[in-house]
C-alpha cells in the first residue's frame, strides 16, 4: 500500500481509499497533541506543508477547537 492517502471514484463507480498514516497519541487526545503528531509526520517523510490543499476530521471537539 501506497504512504500516501488518495481516495478515488473509478468509472465503474467504486471507491479506492488509501490511509496515509495512523498513530496512537502517546498523550492526550487534545487538538496540539494532535497536530503535533501529524507535524512529526510530515518532517519524518519530508513533506511539505505548503502542499496540503486540505484537511477533513470527524467533527471531534478536540479538531473543532471546543
């Protein structure tokens, strides 16, 4: 499997969905813990913040900032 999340809809009209990494959070669940781990991800597989178009979580408070 790819390192790299891409979803795609084929012709034939089935989805394809790739994960691009999961982590338990050795802390706390809380949305610095959070992004501290995704931020580790991108330096470690030397990606580029610049080039991230855009982000989608499940509503949880601690991605929602409540």
């Amino acid at each position: 499997m790819s390192p790299q999340t891409r979803q795609t809809v084929h012709s034939s009209l089935y989805t394809h969905e790739e994960l691009l990494f999961s982590e338990p959070l050795k802390t706390t669940t809380k949305g610095a813990d959070v992004f501290q781990a995704v931020s580790k991800f991108f330096e470690v597989n030397g990606l580029m913040w610049e080039k991230l178009v855009g982000v989608c979580t499940d509503g949880a408070p601690a991605m929602l900032g409540s």
